[in-house]
C-alpha cells in the first residue's frame, strides 16, 4: 500500500518486548532471564513473512541487538542499527542509521520498501519509545515476565489510554506460561483509533 507521498509505503510497524514486574527489560547489555520458550516466540514474531522474498526490517538501538550468533543473520530480516557514535555497520547488520527516521525511511521508500512487508522495533527504551510514537505502530507485543529481576535498562511508560490490551491475539498463545519456574503471558496492546495519528514527519 502506498502512502500519500509518491515514494513512501506505508509499512506497518510493531514494537515487541519482554518486561519483568518494575518494566525491566535488561540488564548489563543483555537479558535478566532465559527462557527457551518465550526467546522463540519472539524469534518466531519477527521472522516470520507472508510471501517468499519479502523481508522484515528490525530496527534497534547499538546495544539493543543481543541475539545470540547461533541464530544470526535472522531469517527473513534485514537489520537497521541505530547508532551516532558507530562508523561501520556490524556484523549481520545491514544499514547503519544515525536515528530513528531514517530507518523507518528506509524501509519504506524504493526500492528496499518493495521487499519490506513489516517493521519491528526491538529496543532499547528510547528507539520503544519512538517506535509508540510512530502512526505506523497500530500493535505492540510485552511479555508480561511475573517476577522480579535485577534491570539497569526499563520499557518506557505508555499511555494506556492510547494503547489498551487486547483480551486475544491471532497466533499469541493466551493464558500464563510458565518456564524454569517463572510465569509469564503474552500481551498485546493497540492503539487507539482516535489515537492513530499524532504528528510524526519522515
């Protein structure tokens, strides 16, 4: 679908995260639990596509990019790091982008925006933030993770107003989960429509 502008695409975009009880989602660069189980289904989220060919674009801040190598280059993805700091794109990263907009135009204007079918935003809290922020963001996937973990790194707050949790999801598993003793569900928050379009320019 094209946008108003000539050379944009309308792409949809999601956030998906993993909080504990205080909103924690990291600690020292990485994750605070390990979960086999809910790692997958964030795997299974963000490489997943509907045609042979199309891609996803995941876009994440330098230190937010912490998927064990075993599992690299992501399946069905291409990888936009955001970074103003970084002179070269790592390793399994594809564009190297100075902030946020210019990642989402990137996948969202030719010829990349062809291939392009959704974009995922996995973290960390500013680039969460920015990615709520966007028109484009309509759902977010959270891990609702029911412990308590040490965390130097925090989802941002969100407007439940503008978001509220959907009771179900196609495809999200619903009840409580529970793996190595800890208990977690699957949420999924969406946007408002009254919401749907704050000023946001790429």
């Amino acid at each position: 679908m094209q946008d108003s502008d000539e050379n944009e695409y309308f792409k949809p975009i999601y956030v998906i995260a993993a909080a504990c009880k205080n909103m924690g989602i990291g600690n020292d660069s990485g994750l605070p639990w390990n979960l086999p189980n809910e790692f997958r289904y964030f795997m299974d989220r963000v490489t997943s596509v509907t045609a042979p060919g199309k891609k996803n674009l995941i876009v994440c801040g330098k230190n937010s990019f912490n998927i064990p190598e075993k599992y690299l280059p992501l399946e069905n993805c291409l990888v936009a790091m955001l970074s103003t700091t970084l002179s070269a794109a790592p390793k399994y990263v594809q564009y190297l982008c100075r902030d946020f907009p210019t990642a989402i135009k990137i996948g969202s204007t030719p010829s990349l925006g062809d291939t392009v079918e959704k974009i995922w935003i996995i973290g960390g809290p500013k680039v969460f933030k920015e990615g709520l922020n966007h028109p484009w963001c309509r759902h977010f996937f959270l891990t609702d993770i029911m412990s308590n973990f040490k965390c130097d790194t925090f989802f941002p707050d969100f407007d439940r107003q503008t978001f509220h949790l959907l009771d179900k999801f196609p495809g999200v598993p619903s009840g409580i989960q529970e793996e190595k003793g800890i208990k977690y569900h699957f949420q999924v928050f969406t946007r408002d429509s009254k919401f749907s379009k704050p000023n946001y320019t790429i």
